[in-house]
C-alpha cells in the first residue's frame, strides 16, 4: 500500500510555468478526487505520480521513499489516460492483456482475469474487436479494464468515465468503489464532475492554475470553503456571492434561502424580484434579482411565479464572509462581527 | 449560366487535351512527322510531337482542375462527366506507361534492331536463348543476390537510424540532414566517390585507413569476392537517409501516450519495438519494402558507374543485360526486351507476394 507525497513541485513546459511550489499528501489506501477547472494541471500532477512527464523541480515520495527519478514500471501503478491511449494494432483482448503478459502472468491466471474485468466493465463479447471498431464510450472502458486487471498500489485515472452514459457512469462508478475497498489501493481520480467528486471521493484535492486551493473531505470542502473559488466550484448552483460596503463578501448557498412574501423579522433579509424560475421536479430554481446582485435560490417551494416581489432571508450561520483576498473570514476572525453586521444577520 | 460554361470549358478541354495526347503520341506512325525536332524556335517546339502532349498534359490538368470546381459546386449530374475529366490522365497512362510495356513484350516475339525492331519474327526462340545464355543467368543470380542483401540491410539499418534520431534534439535533427544527402547525389556521383574511397591501386580512403591498423589493402572493387558488396554498400549508403525520413516520420505519428502506456504497461525496450513500434509503422514499412524491392532489381547505374558488370561478371545484374543487348549488340532487340519482360515479371511476382503474405499483418 502506498501514500504519495509531493515536496515543493514545480513544473514548467519550456518558459511556461505550471506549477509552483506544490505541497500534497495523498493518504494511502483512500480515495482522492482531484477536480479543478480545464488547464489546471490535473493531468500534469497524475504524470508525475506515474513518473511519465517528470517535475522541474522537486520531491515526488511515496511510502516515505524517494521515487522522484524512480523508473515508472517500477512504480507499481495503473493509468488510465485521459484519452484512453489504447494500443490501436492491438485487439481489446490484447490491450487488456499487454500488461499482464509483460510481467510473465501464467495463461490461465491472464485468462480468468481478463474475463473478469471485462465482464465488470460490460465488454466481454467485444474481446475481439480492435479499438478504432469501439465507441469512445467502449474505448474508455477498456482503458478501464486494461488498468483494473493490473491490481496495483496506486490507480491513476484521468477522466475515466467521462464519455460513458448516465447510467453506465453510475454503475462504473459503483464498480470502482467497490474495487478500491476490495483492494485497500490508492486511488487517484481525475474529475470535472463535481457530483462525482461529492460521490466517489473520501477526500477532495481542489485545483486552480497549478495551486491547491483546498484539500479535504465532501463535508468539509463543501461546509467550509477556504476561500471564494472553493466556494463557487463546488455546488450547483454554486454559492451566492455579494459584495459588501465594507469590501468583504457575503456569501450563501442557494438552498439555504428562505424565500417569503412578508418581511422577516430579524436578521438577514433582502427585498427582491424573481427573474426566472425553472422547475426541476424535486426543486425549484429561482434567480432573484436584489439591489446588490442576483441570486440563485433552490427551494422545494413552487408556488412562486416569475416577476413576483419576494423577500429572501438567511440564517447567520449559513453565511459566509470573504475578504477582500478572496480569502474565508471565520467565525473568531478579527473582521468577524464587522462583516456580520454589514450583513445585517447580527441579531 | 456561368457553371453551365465552367463545365462546358471542363468537357471540351479534357476531349481536346485527349486528342492533342493521341496525337502527339501517334502522329509519328500515322504521319511520318519527324520525331527529331526542327531547328529554329517555334520549329523546335512546333516540328515535333512534344509540343502537342505538353499542350495536352496542360490542358488535361487544366481541364480536370476546372471540372473539379464544377463538381464540387454541385453541377454535376451525367455519369459520364468524372469519366471525361479523368480521360487526360488515363490517355496519358495509356501512351507512357501501358503502350510501352505491350511494345516490350511485342518485341520480345521478334528478331531486330533498334533501327528495326521487327525483323523477324521468331516466337518463344528469344525466351529459349536467354534461359540458355550463361550471362543472364549470372546475371539473374547476382541481381536476387544484391536485392536480397541490399533490401534486408536498408530496412535494418533505417530502422534502427530512425530509432537512433527519433527524440527531438538537435544534433539529430543535424544527423538526419546528414544522412539524407548523399540522397540528393546522382547515382553515378556517389559511384565515383565510393571507386575512389575503396581504390585498391592508390590506396584510397578506405585502404589507408586499413592500413594504418596494418592490414594489407584489399582490391574491394577488383576482386569477384567483394564487388558486388562493394556496390551493395554504397546503395545503401546512398539509401538509408531516405527511408530513415520515410521511418522517421511515421514513428512521430504515433501518440506519445501510447509508449507512456506500455511503460506503464512494464513493456520492455524490444517488446515496445516489436508489439508497437513495429505494427503502428507497419503501412510505411510496407510500401518501403516494395519499393526498395521494385528499385532493387532495377539496379544499373551503380554498378555500371563502379564496376561496369566486373570483374568477369560477378556483378552482372539484369538490367545492365537489357542495355547490354537492347542497344548494344546487334539484332539482339528482342532478346533484350525478353529480358526486359522477365524483370518486369520478377517485380510484379513479388510485389503480389509481398501483398499476398504480408498485406494481413499491416494495420492501417
Ligand atoms: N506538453 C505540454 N506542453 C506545454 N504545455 C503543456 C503541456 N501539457 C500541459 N501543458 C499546460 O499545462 C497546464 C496544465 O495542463 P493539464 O493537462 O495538467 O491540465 P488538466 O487539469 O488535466 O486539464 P483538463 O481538465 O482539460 O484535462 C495547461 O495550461 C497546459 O496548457
Ligand atoms: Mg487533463
């Protein structure tokens, strides 16, 4: 079993610089999602682990050993590629095979795995087939398999249910929690899903332009947001934000709102008129347009209709503040009470 | 309107540049018009029949770029109209390529000269005198010999010089400008660097150099046991920078992410050559194998330049048979082109060979 650890990674591509000075700890035997927007450095991170696009600068450890220059076969890891990178002369059998038969696996054994796994991912009556005769969605399944079959420490996956229907994801998705309790590894998961982040991971590793913004649990990274780009990543619709005339920023998830048609008595409460209104089924989204911004609001209420005058209102504790560094005010903050009067949810 | 007259054009320039063609290509039997051009400007160009299949090969093109325009603005309707614009090119086929080869073989029946190939007609008696002739023999023998070194030893060698000068550096972006010049170098040139380099008598390059480690000079091109090697390796030599381009080019084709894979795959270096490599560079390979095969047995300038057939005739090759007969002795025409269509036979055997026992394992 194995942890991964990154001391002071940089990397750049030529003059551009990716990354900076990255710290990160991925516990062993758990699950870690990393999301971020496009560009972030996802993959970039991923190929360092796999040892196959090295950093400028830095430690990579693993178990407390240094494996920064380390061999990747050696590594004792499992990649599926972002763009699947199956062998394209290669059979579906072959490709799953490939690794297997490198590391002089008896036949049998090969076999009975092979079977297995493609009967988990669903393509055990495609072993014959080449990977130009698949659907992108079969394809990303039998990059699945071709790491799956392998066992290893440490998966790294890149987007590996990206092209897959709803339904398939969610059954994949079960297969791979499933498949990382039964083995105990290390997974890393890349994601632009954030469902799938909140639903798969035991911890989140949140990335923007090359740097951790936040690193925790669902509950954590969710509750309590560092700073203003966890906070509106996370979260559909994402977190409301308004300015303050104190510089700070008020901020409040969408399904936190109380909307009503009288004035609340005490707190926080803001005067406002619904611009649209989508129903959902289950929930209701409303947009209300308030004199410092519009907000999202998610309520189980349908009753009101578009062009309504309302009233929404927070509670105190569901609010958050920013500063004007974009970065979390918390309660025990020296800027704490300030903001929470400006709010006005002080009592 | 105005694509009814692109079309128009199209049609009555593609059937011009077809007569023109014929004419041009005909109009020396027909006619008796000279073939040897007047003297004079416009004579020169005007007396012979050049003038009339450039003028065809022009318009043919012309006309074919036009139709295109047409077809693709949608105009096009008529069965026939891809027919017509193809014409140029097909007449063309048929009066360089097609006609030759039937003239060839036509030739073969009879007994001639250049001046006149007809003479008489003899039958098979050509095919007989050659599989009786001791010199094509040799000739054949040594020709399988050399294609059979000299293809191997090119695909061995590129390969492992792309290989060599795949990464991205520098240096090998020097090296394989390097190795593709002498690629540029006529035939006959590189034959006469190599005579020199491998001159028995005034210690050449080679000789010195040997001689220098103190081992005797050794006649390369004068004795029977190394000419034809002699020969072989200055082709390859002259070959290599090509087809290692040719490699080069395709192996860059394949993702980078597919060898990360097999690392990760615990692939080691000859299994990523042989399970990668070597199947995803395989529709290259292929058409390099026949081509170097095809260009193999038409071998002659090399040798004629380097050893003219000697010594004895240990680098004989069947090409230097065909210009030997054709135009050397006298009324041996026929025989010459009965070599010419033993040859041609030859390649084309191979070629459906290879297409037969290898076309299954190329991946495209
Ligand atoms: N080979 C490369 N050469 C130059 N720049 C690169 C290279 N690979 C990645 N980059 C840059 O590094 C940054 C991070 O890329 P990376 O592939 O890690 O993003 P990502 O988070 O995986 O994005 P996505 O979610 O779109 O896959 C991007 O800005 C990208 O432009
Ligand atoms: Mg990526």
């Amino acid at each position: 079993m194995a942890g991964i650890e990154f001391q002071n990674i940089c990397k750049s591509f030529g003059s551009a610089k990716v990354m900076e000075n990255l710290n990160l700890t991925i516990e062993d035997g758990k699950f870690t999602v990393l999301v971020g927007p496009s560009g972030c450095g996802k993959t970039t991170l991923l190929r360092i682990i796999a040892g196959i696009g090295p950093a400028s600068s830095g430690r990579c450890l693993m178990d407390g050993k240094d494996i920064t220059d380390l061999e990747p076969a050696k590594r004792g890891i499992a990649m599926v590629f972002q763009n699947y990178a199956l062998y394209p002369t290669m059979n579906v059998r072959e490709n799953i095979v490939f690794g297997l038969k490198n590391i002089r696996m008896p036949k049998e054994e090969r076999d009975k795995l092979v079977n297995e796994y493609s009967q988990i991912v669903g393509l055990l009556d495609q072993l014959q087939k080449s990977p130009s005769q698949l659907s992108g969605g079969q394809r990303q399944r039998v990059a699945l398999a071709r790491a799956m079959v392998k066992t290893p420490k440490i998966f790294l996956m890149d987007e590996p249910l990206s092209n897959l229907d709803a339904k398939l994801r969610v059954q994949m998705r079960g297969e791979l929690i499933e498949l990382q309790k039964r083995l105990g590894a290390t997974f890393v998961y890349v994601t632009h899903d954030q469902v799938e982040a909140m639903s798969m991971a035991d911890t989140i590793v949140l990335m923007n332009k090359g740097e951790i913004q936040q690193k925790g649990s669902p509950e954590e990274i969710y509750d309590d947001p560092n700073n203003v780009f966890t906070a509106q990543f996370i979260g559909t619709p994402p977190m409301n934000l308004l300015a303050m005339e104190n510089g700070c920023r008020l901020g409040y998830r969408p399904e936190v709102v109380r909307l009503c048609r009288e004035h609340a008595a005490a707190g926080y409460c803001a005067a406002g008129n619904i611009v649209t209104r989508e129903m959902l089924g289950s929930e209701t989204h409303y947009k209300v347009r308030l004199r410092d911004g519009d907000v999202m609001v998610k309520t189980q209420d349908k009753s009101f209709c578009a062009g309504e005058a309302v009233y929404i209102s927070v509670a105190a504790g569901d609010m958050y503040f920013f500063g004007p560094d974009e970065q979390r005010i918390r309660e025990g903050h020296a800027r704490y009470r300030e903001c929470l009067e400006a709010a006005g949810g002080a009592l | 309107m105005k694509r009814m007259r692109v079309k128009f054009l199209a049609v009555s320039g593609s059937v011009l540049s077809v007569l023109l063609l014929l004419g041009g290509a005909l109009l020396i039997k027909i006619a008796g018009i000279s073939d040897i051009p007047q003297a004079g400007f416009p004579g020169a160009l005007l007396g012979g029949r050049y003038f009339l299949i450039i003028l065809g090969v022009v318009l043919g093109v012309a006309s074919t770029c036009l139709g295109s325009t047409a077809v693709e603005g949608g105009l096009q309707k008529k069965r026939y109209f891809p027919y017509l614009l193809i014409a140029p090119a097909m007449v063309f086929l048929l009066i360089f390529v097609v006609y030759p080869i039937l003239n060839v073989l036509f030739l073969s029946f009879f007994r001639g000269s250049v001046q006149n190939p007809t003479k008489e007609f003899v039958g098979l008696k050509n095919y007989i005198a050659l599989s009786e002739k001791s010199q094509f023999i040799v000739s054949v023998k040594n020709t399988f010999f050399y294609a059979a070194i000299f293809v191997t030893l090119v695909i061995v060698c590129s390969l492992l010089m792309a290989l060599w000068l795949f990464d991205d550096r520098k240096i090998n972006k020097f090296s394989q400008t390097a190795v593709f010049t002498p690629h540029l170098i006529a035939t006959v040139s590189c034959a006469f660097i190599w005579r020199w380099i491998m001159d028995f008598n005034d210690y050449g390059v080679l000789n010195t150099v040997l001689s220098l480690f103190g081992i005797s000079p050794v006649p390369w091109l004068e004795s029977s046991k190394t000419a034809m090697w002699a020969i072989i390796v200055m082709n390859v030599w002259k070959n290599i920078g090509y087809y290692t381009l040719i490699l080069i080019a395709a192996m860059k084709n394949i993702p980078a992410e597919i060898f990360e894979a097999a690392v990760l795959d615990n692939a080691s270096r000859t299994k990523r050559f042989f399970k990668i490599i070597l199947p995803m560079i395989s529709p290259q390979l292929f058409v390099t194998l026949i081509l170097l095969t095809i260009g193999s047995f038409n071998v002659f300038d090399s040798v004629n330049a380097m050893t003219a057939g000697g010594p004895g005739s240990s680098t004989e090759v069947i090409a230097r048979f065909i210009y030997l007969f054709a135009f050397g002795n006298v009324n041996s025409l026929g025989l010459g082109c009965s070599a010419a269509v033993f040859l041609m036979s030859i390649q084309l055997v191979l070629t459906a060979a290879y297409f037969k026992l290898l076309a299954r394992r190329v991946h495209y």
